[in-house]
C-alpha cells in the first residue's frame, strides 16, 4: 500500500484489507473528513482511524476533475491562488 502525506493526514492507496478492493485509506482527521465527504457519498464511517473509499471509476473521475478545477483556478487568478503544483510540502 501506498501512504501519502498532505496537510497532516496521512492517504494510503492501495487493496482493502477486508475486500481486496482498490481503496483510498483516509486518515480521520478533520481535513480527512472533509476529503472523504469530498469523494465519497454518503461519507463512510472511519474504520480502523481511517475512511475507506473505494477507488473506482467514478473516484478516479472525480479526482480527475479536482486537479483539473484546481490548475485551471491557479492559472486563472494567478495572484490570488498560491497553489504550488510540484512541491514536496503540499
């Protein structure tokens, strides 16, 4: 399984250790919440100190069109927005 960092929380990707399925593991902070209410609908209960979210073609998609609003906000309104597209601190 993959573990990510990001403001705090740690995202791993990787199979579901109950179903085998392609999942995001979501730690349950409160930026993980917002992330997993984010991607998932209903939000899943957290598990195990983390929300699962099944990575699917819909998620996929969805993750899909975030990065595209956000390179599209950040060249847009380039004196606004300080989003750093390859830093390793985001």
């Amino acid at each position: 399984m993959e573990t990510f960092v990001v403001a705090g929380t740690e995202i791993q990707l990787g199979p579901d250790p109950v179903t085998g399925l392609p999942t995001l593991r979501i730690q349950a902070t409160p930026w993980g919440a917002c992330l997993a209410q984010l991607l998932a609908e209903p939000l899943p209960p957290p598990r195990d100190g983390c929300y699962a979210v099944p990575h699917d073609h819909q998620l996929d998609a969805q993750l899909c069109d975030l990065v595209e609003l956000f390179i599209t906000a950040r060249y847009a309104h380039p004196d606004l927005l300080q989003l750093r597209l390859l830093s390793q601190e985001v």
